[in-house]
C-alpha cells in the first residue's frame, strides 16, 4: 500500500536541501499520536510511518488488538515527522492524518455526526474528496488529506456532522469524476456511490 504523495514529496525536499533547508526548528521530543475512537464502529488497524516513508508498513495494533468505541491508545515515536492512516475491521479507512511532529490526538467520529460511506465504482482512483457544506462558497480541504486515495472499486468512510452538503470527488490531475449539490447527510450511515 504506497502513499499517494511520496514522489511529490520527494521532489519537494531535494528542492528544499538545495535552497539550504526548509528553515524550521527540528524538535528532540518523542512524538505521542493518539487515537480517540468515537466512532460507532471498531479500529482495528493503525499504520504510522514516517512522512518520507513510500509505504504505510505494518499494522501497529497486530492481530489480535482493536480501539473500541470510546477507547484510546497512544503509540510514541522517535522525534520526526509521521503520516497516519486508519481502518475498520473491513480495512475501510476511516481517517488520515499527514505532517504528524509533535504529540496530537486524532479523533475518528464524535458526537453528532454521520458516517458517508463512499464507494467508488468509477474506472479511475479517487484522490481528492470535498464535502462541503452547502451554504459555503468554496470547496474547501482536501478530506483524503494528501496521504491516501480510493482505488477503483475501494470505499472510505468519512465522519460529518449531520447536514446538507456538495460533494466533490477528482482524479489524480484534479478532472471532476463526481459532482453533486445539496445532498442531504441526516442518516446515520448514508452511502454515496460514485459511478462513471
């Protein structure tokens, strides 16, 4: 399972080495991630790798571990800068985080939202998501956060809060393959299917 952004990002920090650095402070403590799980459902599986890593690695849970609802487990790692991606049970995931360097919680669900499951059923691979709010003007972020995608035939599991929103999905060189306006989120698990 490679990371969508590795040879970017690799491109960025040869550029960066060769105008003397990005010119940051480095910090010598030990990074602490969290996860929260306030999802209705079970993570079981945790990848964290290190942000210039090609690929996520293995499972930081193993076999036999989970992160029920309501639970939270920590893992700490060595000074650095760490991507994380999460699953459910069904190797869906559920949530990614990029740029980790210092401790952080990243939270899966919460209080009064919904689960949008998106299944992709299009011939291309997904890498963008926008799901915003109706009443915004703009798009906004980017939801699979730069370190993940939805291959063909894949699904992701998005938490929002209940609402009406515009939902956007594109390729690899930002074509819209999806577009719908004032979809209406207020069930608890609402399936939006993308299709050619």
């Amino acid at each position: 399972m490679m990371k969508r952004y590795f040879v970017f990002v690799a491109l960025m920090s040869l550029l960066l080495l060769a105008c003397g650095g990005a010119g940051g402070t480095t910090t010598s403590s030990p990074v602490e991630i969290t996860i929260s799980n306030q999802s209705p459902y079970d993570v079981c599986y945790v990848y964290i790798s290190s942000e210039d890593s090609e690929s996520w690695g293995e499972d930081q849970l193993g076999d036999q571990a989970i992160i029920s609802p309501g639970e939270s487990r920590s893992f700490e790692r060595d000074p650095g800068t760490y991507d994380v991606l999460l699953k459910d049970c069904e190797e869906i995931p559920v949530e990614s985080e990029s740029g980790i360097s210092r401790s952080s919680t990243i939270t899966v669900g919460g209080p009064d939202v919904i689960a949008l499951l998106l299944v992709n059923q299009t011939a291309s691979e997904v890498w963008y998501v926008n799901i915003s709010p109706s009443t915004n003007d703009n798009w906004g972020d980017d939801w699979l956060g730069g370190v993940e995608s939805v291959a063909s035939g894949g699904q992701r599991i998005f938490y929002v809060p209940a609402g009406t929103y515009d939902l956007r999905a594109l390729d690899s060189e930002e074509n819209t393959l999806v577009e719908e306006t004032s979809v209406s989120l207020v069930d608890a698990v609402t399936t939006w299917t993308l299709s050619d």
